[in-house]
C-alpha cells in the first residue's frame, strides 16, 4: 500500500510533464491536472509503441522518459496546478488514494492477470513487439497500448503492475477538478481491477471522462476523437466510444475532416500493431487477410473461435451443442445460464431497453447518439462472444447518463463510503463471497489480507517450470499450473501445446539465433510429433502426479 502511494507521488508529476510537452504538439485535450495526465499517458503510449517495433521497453527506455516528464515538470512549474486544490478536496482526495492503495494491494486474483497481462508486459519489457508471437501463444497476439504502457513502467516505477490503481487515483483528481460528483460512486466497482493491469479499468475509465467531456460541450473534437481511438487500442469492444464521437461530430457540431487526421494515424499503428504480432488487422478476429507469412494456423484459430462461441454460455455447453441451438435456444439459454451470469445477462438486455425507452421519451440528440453506438457495439459483440466482461462498461454509461443529476457530493461520497468498505470486506474475508455466490469465478482466487501489503502489494511467486525441445524452439512450460506469469520466456501454456499439437503443428523461430525475428508456425515432421507427443504426456503425467 505505502509502495503504491510512493509509486503515485512520483509517476504523477512525470505524467503532468509529459503531458505539457504532448499539449504542445497536440493541444489540449481538457483543463486541468486530469487533462495533463491523460495527455502524457496517450503521448507516451504512443510513442512506446511505436519504440517496441524496434527495442524492449527496459530500463534504458523508462529512465530517460521519468527524467524528460519530471524536467518538464519543474521548468514550466507545473506544481503550481496543485494549489488550485482547497484543504476540503486535498482531504477527500488523499482519503480516497488511501482506500485505492489499500484495495490495490491485495492479491490478483483475475485468471487473465497469470495467463495474458504478466507474460505480455515481460515480453514488451524484455523484447519489445514480436512479429507473429501469436504463433507461441495465441492471446499473446492481442499486446493491448495498455499493457505497453505498463511494460514501460514495469522497471523502476511500477514493478508490482499496480498502475491502475494510480490510474484510479488520477481518476479521482478528474472527479474533485469537474465536480461531477457521480463519478465516485463508479470507483468502488472499479477497485476490483485495481490489483492488475487489467485493459477494463483504463477503458471504463477513460470512456467515462470522455462521455462527461461530451456531455458538458467540450468542443475539442480533435483531441477527442484521438483519444476515443487510443480507447478503442487498449480494447476494441470499446468501439462505440469513437463512433459517439464521430457521429456528434457530424451531427452535433460543424464537420471537419481534419479533426479525425490524429485518430487516424492512432487507427493506423493499431492495426499496424496487430499486423505485426497476430497478422491480422484487429484480434483475434481472422478476417482482412494481407498474406502475412506469420498468421496463426487456420486450425488453432477455429479452436479458439469454438472456445470463444463456449464461453459466451460460461463454457455450459459443448461447441456441437451449441452449433445445434435454434435462434430462439440461443437466446434463451444465453439468458438463463447458470449462475450469476444469467442475471447479468438478463440485467443488460433490461437496461438497454431502460435506456432506449429513456432515450425516446427525452428526444435530444446527443442521448439518441450515444444509444445509437451502445446498440451497434451491443450488437457486434452479441455476434462475436457475448460474455459479460465485453460489455460491462455499458452498465456505467447507462448508470451516468440516468442518474447523473441525482447524485451530488454528499450523495456520491456516502455512495462511495459505503460501498468501498462493502469491497474490503469481500476482499478481506473473501470465504463469504466463495460461500454465497460460488458462481462468482474469480471469488475462488481472492486470497484475502495480509499484513505485509500495508508496506507493498501482494504478490504471487511460483517459479517451478520444465523446459523442451521441438525443432529449433526451446522453450518453457509452467510445472503443474496452466499459466505462465513468472516462467522465462519464451513460455508456452500446456492449453496451446496441445492446441498445436492436434492441429498438427508447432511455433518456430524464424532465426534460430534471435527471437527478436519472431515465430512461425511449421507442420510437424514424425519425429518432431513423436516428441511433441512424449512431451504432452509428460505434462499430463506431471499434472496427474501433483493432483
């Protein structure tokens, strides 16, 4: 928790630096410090993208960036914004940064933390992007701006990944700038990501200070739309932010092309990025095909498409099952899982509808274009996997744009009191929540408080893993556990081994001297599957020992 807070103190004004010289060049996205930060955070993301092509995001990158935000913080005299605070916010402020560093602090517990955030920031911060790493482990193909953003820091200033907790506490110094009060009553659901670097807390987060911007006529339709992009990077399913934007730009306000130039070169290296380490434009969907030699096999993306249709019924049904459903079964089974997911289901169709009703009775504009791109992303996502994490930002933009005028400080400030002490709790005594709502998956993995995570964050360690052979790829496995989060890389998972192996094939290094040239996938020869074959059962024997 202290570490968290130290961490805060000193990336804060680096940011605020970083930010300035981004305003520069860019303009101003909004007044203020939030508006700084989140200028330096886009700048920098951008720019370490852009690096990663070439170089890991080391030491060597991260020390020269803190220094040019931290220069720049201090010759402009940017401190002077923090005196714009009275003792009133100071203290509200610093009582809600307690709070966040103490949730912050607690054990990850998210499965994607071990099996797709950790092994895509020690891939950045150990070898930057590498072209067709899709090839060695498929999710890794995706490398969310988040997570380069998080590899950058991953070195010196953040080494716990604890940075969406400091994006948390920034998010706070939004909420007392504006005096939108409602927005506190969001940070308690979101302190359940804080302990990873999760791409749900920045993008629900960052869709929220932009859907206020909007609401209160901010006219910087640029540096909006840019950022709405940037958005869209971390994660595609946020797709209906830049559509909102776009569209109130036609609709709303006076259309200029020149407006939407900086998110286009945003789109651009997004799919440039994918390009590059899934070789397709826009993951994991297979479409657009450019003829890169380093695409995935056709094979281990329809086991992955049939895994992604399974879980959208929470894995419930196997895939010919579901390849059987009528439209109508579709449906109703998608609504009545088992467990809570079916009430979160049910809970979304309700609120769209809720809020399409609200939408036509009201009959303004900006309300019609939201509910417009909320639809169309409703829709896209109903298409490709319906499951609850792709669309949990819509009940916040439903829940701000409904109650907005409701909530004022003192509301908000009790909403966020009560509510924050309800989350320690669970964390604290995580058996009540594994007892009473054993449908809750990732209850299962809290593992509760600790007095050492007062001075720093929780941590797992495991380092047991087996390493192997096949062609010219060596490689490491995870001993007895399906993640690899703190195995040397390159790491395989035992999943996309056998993936491989059924369809036939293995990754390989392009040059057997240098992994920086990226992997392809090659047909396994008889002896090479003969090995492959010994290795899988290896795994299995291991595991079934261990059990």
């Amino acid at each position: 928790m202290i570490l968290i807070l130290f961490s805060t103190i000193f990336m804060i004004p680096v940011l605020i630096g970083l930010g300035k010289i981004m305003e520069i060049f860019f303009g101003i996205l909004f007044q203020g410090i939030a508006g700084k930060i989140l200028s330096g955070i886009l700048g920098i993301s951008l720019v370490w993208t852009l690096l990663s092509f070439f170089i890991p995001l080391n030491l060597y990158v991260e020390i020269p960036t803190l220094a040019l935000g931290l220069f720049y913080f201090l010759k402009e005299k940017l401190y002077r914004k923090l005196y714009q605070f009275s003792k009133e916010d100071l203290f509200l402020i610093a009582s809600v940064s307690l709070v966040i560093a103490l949730t912050g602090s607690f054990y990850p517990y998210i499965l994607d933390h071990f099996g797709y955030y950790v092994p895509t920031v020690k891939w950045i911060s150990e070898y930057g992007l590498i072209k067709g790493i899709s090839n060695l482990d498929l999710i890794l193909g995706q490398m969310s701006v988040w997570h380069i953003f998080q590899a950058g820091f991953s070195n010196f200033s953040d080494p716990f990944l604890r940075l969406n907790s400091i994006l948390l506490i920034v998010y706070t110094f939004y909420i007392v700038e504006k005096k939108n009060w409602i927005h506190l009553c969001f940070i308690p659901v979101l302190l359940l990501f804080a302990q990873s670097p999760s791409p749900d807390l920045p993008v629900i987060v960052f869709s929220l200070i932009i859907l206020n911007e909007i609401t209160t006529e901010n006219k910087n339709l640029s540096s909006l739309f840019a950022f709405s992009v940037f958005v869209f990077a971390i994660k595609p399913t946020m797709i209906w932010l830049p559509m909102l934007v776009f569209l109130c730009s036609v609709f709303i306000y006076k259309f200029n092309f020149r407006s939407l130039i900086f998110g286009g070169c945003i789109l651009l290296l997004f799919f440039i990025k994918n390009i590059w380490t899934f070789g397709y434009p826009v993951f994991p969907v297979s479409f657009i095909d450019l003829g890169a030699d380093w695409k995935p096999n056709s094979e281990v993306l329809k086991i992955s498409s049939q895994i992604a249709i399974q879980k959208t019924y929470d894995m419930q049904y196997s895939y010919e099952e579901i390849q059987k459903f009528s439209t109508y079964d579709y449906i109703k089974n998608w609504v009545f899982l088992k467990g809570i997911k079916s009430k979160i289901n049910l809970f979304f169709i309700i609120s769209l509808v809720i809020f399409s009703v609200f939408t036509w009775k009201k009959k303004r504009k900006l309300l019609t274009l939201i509910c417009i791109s909320l639809l169309i992303k409703t829709v896209l996502v109903l298409f490709f996997s319906a499951q609850y994490r792709f669309f949990i930002d819509v009940f916040f933009v439903i829940f701000f744009i409904l109650f907005s005028y409701y909530f004022n400080q003192k509301k908000s400030v009790t909403a966020f009191s009560v509510l924050s002490l309800v989350l320690i709790a669970i964390l604290s005594f995580p058996q009540v929540i594994q007892q009473y709502l054993p449908s809750f998956r990732p209850g299962r993995f809290m593992a509760g408080f600790e007095k050492q995570q007062l001075y720093k964050p929780s941590v797992y360690e495991y380092h047991r893993f087996d390493t192997f052979r096949i062609g010219n790829l060596k490689f490491n496995v995870s001993k007895d556990y399906p993640y690899n989060f703190d195995t040397p890389l390159p790491c395989i998972s035992a999943n996309y081994i056998f993936d491989d192996i059924k369809a036939g094939i293995f990754p390989q290094l392009c040059d057997k001297n240098n992994i920086r040239k990226g992997f392809i996938w090659k047909r396994l020869n008889p002896s090479e599957k003969k090995e492959a074959l010994a290795i899988i059962n290896m795994i299995k024997n291991t595991y079934k020992q261990n059990k």
